[in-house]
C-alpha cells in the first residue's frame, strides 16, 4: 500500500511540475513576443517619423508623389538594433493630403522565421504655400541686367513716371532725354548726350538719387569718374539724404537675377510633370512631349473669348447671378457645387466675403468686407472664388468679366499672349513660367480704375503676377522674351531673359528685369510700393514649397 500511495504521490508530483514548466515556458514565450510587439511598435513610430522628416524638409516639395515612394515594395527603410522600420506615402493632390504608412519589424522570438510585424497609419494635412519673403532686392527697380557694351542700356525716349531703375552695365541717354526717375544706379558708364539730362536742377524735389560706379560725360566732353556734383554734365542729382547736391559713387552690387527653369517644370502645379486635376474649357496644353523641356507646348491664350477653369487641390468656384452693391448682405450665385456646406469665405474681385448661412443653396447670406477687404460693388458674372480653399495652384479665366485667377507656380513649355484687346484684371499671387515668349495686345491689371490700371491702390505684396519668359523671337521681335504692344498697361511682374520691350504709350507698373529694356515714345514708368513679399517662384529667390501640418487620424 505504501508503495502503491508512493508512486501515485510521485505521479501527481510529475504532471504538477511538468504542469508547471510548461506554464512558465508559455509565460516566458509570451512575454518575449509582448516585449518584441512593443518594439516592432516603436519601429513603426520611428517609420512615421523618417517620413514626417522628409515631408517637412524645406528642400523637398510635399506636393510631388516622388517625395515619399508609394508602395510598400518601394518603401524607404531604416535598421534600428534588432529590427527595421519602413515608410511609404500616398499623395492626395486632390485634397492636399499624404496617407503615409509605417511599418516596424522585429525578430520574432518563436524563432519560427516570420517576423514580428506592426503597422501605423496617419493622416499629413500639407498646405500650398503663394508667397515668401523678397531674397533679391532688384525687384524693386526696372533692372537691365547686360554688361560688357560701349552701351549696355540706351534710353532713346523719355521715360515719364518715377519708378526705380538699376542699369548693371553702361548706360547711354539718347539726345533731348530727361531722365526722371525716383532713383537711378548705373554700375559702369553714364554718357549723357547733348540736350539730354538726368533729373532738373529746378530744385531739390526734381533731382533724381543718383548712383554711378564708373566715369560719366555730357555730349563730346571728356570721361571722369561720376562724384560729387555733377550738374555740369547734366546729372542733376541728389544723395540719400535728400538735401545734398551731390552723385553717390558707391553701387551696392546685387547678384543678377537668374530664372531656374529646369526646377520649376519639375515643380510647378499646375506644369508638365502635374497638370489640371479640375478643369474645364480651353486649358493649357502644359507640355506636348513631357519630360523633354524643349519649347514644345502650343501657344497659349490666357485671355480667349471662352471662359476656362485649371485647377490643382481643393476649390470651388461659380459666378454671380447679379450684381450687388457695397451694402447687399445677399448674394446668388449659379451654383454651389463644391462649396462647404458650414461657414467659409469667399472672393469676389478684391473683396472677402463670410458665408454665414444658405449653404448647399444658390443664395447664401454674407458678411461684406471680411479680412480686412473693403466691401464694394460687383457685376453681374463675375467670379466667386472659394477664398479658405488653398489650391495648390491655378490658371482660371472669365470671359465675361474679363478676369484672371492667379495660384501658385505655373509652368508652360511654350509660349502665351494677351488677346483681349480690352481691360483684363487679374486676382491673386502667382509666377508664370514661359519656355518660350510672352506678348501682350491688351492691358492686364491687378487693380483697374477709369481706362487703365489703379495704380494709387495696388497691393503688390499681396496681389501680384509675375510673368517670367526664356524665348527670343516669334511672336516679339528678334532678341525680345517679352513684348508689350502700344497703347497697353501691364501691372505685375515682368523677366525676361533676352530683352523686354514696350511699344508706344505703354504704362508699366511693377518692377521689370531683362537683358535690356526696349523702349519706344512715351512710356510712363509708374512708382510701385517696396515690395518685400514675392510669389513662390519669383526669379533669384529661394525655393519654397508647400507646409506640412503634424500627422493627424492615426490607427494600427
């Protein structure tokens, strides 16, 4: 009997211990794999964050899919110790928004080969950016950029008006031209010929700040270097300080203005590599034989007698059913497709308006004069922008009102042209990228007032278009990028990398910068605000791009 309760004790006691081992080896085994889960979840936390550092990264453009590879199997990836994280993206332009997916792999610790895998997903808000901080200061002159000539620059006409000019090189005065700036620099010569002057010596109010660099002379008269007072030689200046008689000698260089055109047809929205993702009527053929950057696309009409709509990202826009006064706190549109249906914001010519009610109808209820904007009046047709929706650019036209809607950084691998021979306004911040030229045969302003542009009441720092054009000949003349014909205004931006030139009685408000500046009888050259806020895109500025928000939405 003792034997028999012996080995039935023994036999309890075996299955208890086996029992046992066998709870601890599962318990050790799970506590490894919880450990090795935790740390492949760190993995994909360090996967999210290699990502948010590529998107975030000023250098990067956040609006271009081949930022962040795609897939999974083309994912980047990073070994950490004992584990790898990966990321991949996936770029809504649509709505302006990355998915991007983490995944953290850790050795598994049941040694079966699979690895121990977690997975992250979340959720980057990334918004355009239209404008930045000036770099260069020559967009504050009209800028003739060639050196090396007896001549650099000519002037063979009177230039009125009083807008800053910068001549790098030599510069000539043709005879009976008076030179009226409000500030003139000359980095080499000033040949003033016979009857022909800079400034009056009237008084102090009709001298003109003058900086030379080099020598000056009046008609046949002998070379010496430009200081000091120079009425003799007609160079009616005065210094800074606006009270002494006297040319300033000391030209504060400036680097001359370059135009990357390879990296802004890789990079602009609406352009060759991202075209329209909303559009309707005749819109621009971007590029005939993307990615060859060859001059190739057709020339483009900005102003045709049909109304169009380009659009990249999120917007909406629609018409005014009628006109309003400055005091109507209703307004009916044609339609509200694609408008929020809770409280926004809309732009109707230079005017903000709030939408507080009729959501999802045609007569919505608004708050005139918002963000700071003056409420006015407005013509039956015109456009309706969706002001809080930031498309990530834009090239959109109404024929009927005549109007432009500017976005972002626009690429054509051609040439375009003004056609409407009327008043054309134009609204927003943008740069035009032209591989081929640009001419106009009407008037494109900001602002319009009367016949021609509001000079007295554009904004450039917060409204401006800058066209910027690489052809020679054409559709100009031979050695023009840029060709504006007689009797026109253009308001905005203007480079061009061969010559710039204006017919007869041209009004030109904004800065200009080209090889040289071409000018024919009477153009009136008007004073602009100091400019210290450019579109995105702006010649001899730093590259920006669009601004990523924190990652939102997360799940795994």
């Amino acid at each position: 009997m003792a034997l028999v309760m012996a080995v039935g004790m023994l036999a309890v006691l075996t299955i208890s211990g086996t029992t046992i081992v066998a709870y601890t080896t599962s318990n050790s085994r799970n506590g490894s794999l919880s450990k090795e889960n935790e740390l492949a979840f760190s993995l994909s936390e360090a996967g999210l964050n290699n990502a948010m550092a590529v998107l975030a990264n000023p250098a990067n453009d956040s609006l271009e899919q081949s930022t962040l590879p795609s897939t999974e199997a083309t994912a980047s990836s990073a070994a950490y110790e004992g584990g790898t994280a990966k990321w991949y993206g996936t770029l809504d332009l649509t709505n302006n928004l990355w998915t991007v997916t983490a995944i953290g792999l850790y050795k598994n610790p049941t040694g079966s080969g699979a690895q121990v895998r977690r997975q992250l997903t979340a959720k980057v808000p990334v918004t355009p950016v239209y404008a930045a901080s000036l770099d260069n200061p020559i967009w504050n002159y009209l800028y003739a950029g060639r050196t090396g000539n007896t001549c650099d620059q000519t002037l063979n006409n009177n230039i009125s008006g009083t807008s800053r000019m910068y001549i790098a090189g030599n510069l000539c005065l043709s005879p009976n031209v008076q030179l009226a700036q409000s500030k003139v620099i000359v980095g080499g010569n000033l040949d003033v010929a016979n009857n022909a002057a800079v400034g009056a010596n009237t008084n102090m109010s009709t001298r003109v700040e003058t900086y030379v660099g080099g020598d000056c002379r009046y008609g046949v008269g002998s070379w010496a270097a430009c200081s000091g007072d120079q009425d003799a030689k007609h160079v009616y200046s005065k210094l800074a300080d606006g009270s002494t008689i006297g040319v300033n000698h000391t030209v504060t260089p400036v680097d001359p203005p370059t135009a990357d055109y390879a990296q802004w047809y890789e990079h602009a929205i609406p352009g060759p590599s991202q075209p329209c993702t909303t559009s309707s009527g005749p819109t621009p053929t971007f590029d005939g034989n993307y990615p060859a950057r060859d001059n190739n696309a057709p020339l483009f009409d900005l102003t045709p007698a049909s109304s169009y709509i380009c659009r990249v990202g999120p917007g909406a826009s629609t018409t005014l059913s009628s006109a309003i006064n400055a005091t109507q706190t209703s307004v009916t549109v044609a339609s509200a497709t694609g408008f929020p249906t809770s409280q926004f914001k809309i732009r109707v010519d230079d005017e903000v308006m709030t939408v507080t009610g009729g959501y999802g109808t045609t007569m919505w209820t608004v708050t005139r004069g918002a963000s700071g904007t003056t409420a006015a009046s407005h013509v039956v047709s015109q456009t309706v922008l969706w002001d809080d929706a930031t498309p990530s650019g834009e090239l959109s036209w109404n024929s009927t009102t005549k109007t432009l809607t500017v976005k972002g950084t626009i690429f054509i691998d051609g040439s375009a042209k003004i056609s409407n021979s009327g008043l054309n306004t134009y609204n927003g911040q943008a740069t035009l990228y032209l591989s081929g030229t640009f001419r106009a045969t009407g008037s494109l302003c900001a602002s319009v007032s009367g016949f021609g542009c509001n000079v007295a009441g554009w904004t450039p720092n917060s409204e401006m278009l800058t066209i910027v054009a690489n052809g020679n000949g054409g559709q100009v003349n031979p050695g023009d990028s840029v060709q504006i014909d007689n009797n026109f205004w253009y308001q905005g931006a203007i480079f061009g990398t061969n010559a710039i030139e204006f017919g007869n009685n041209v009004n030109v408000d904004g800065p200009i910068v080209g090889s040289q500046i071409i000018l024919s009888n009477n153009l009136t050259t008007n004073s602009f605000p100091v400019i210290d806020s450019v579109p995105v895109g702006m010649p001899s500025n730093r590259k920006v791009y669009a601004q990523t928000h924190p990652p939102e939405l997360f799940a795994g």
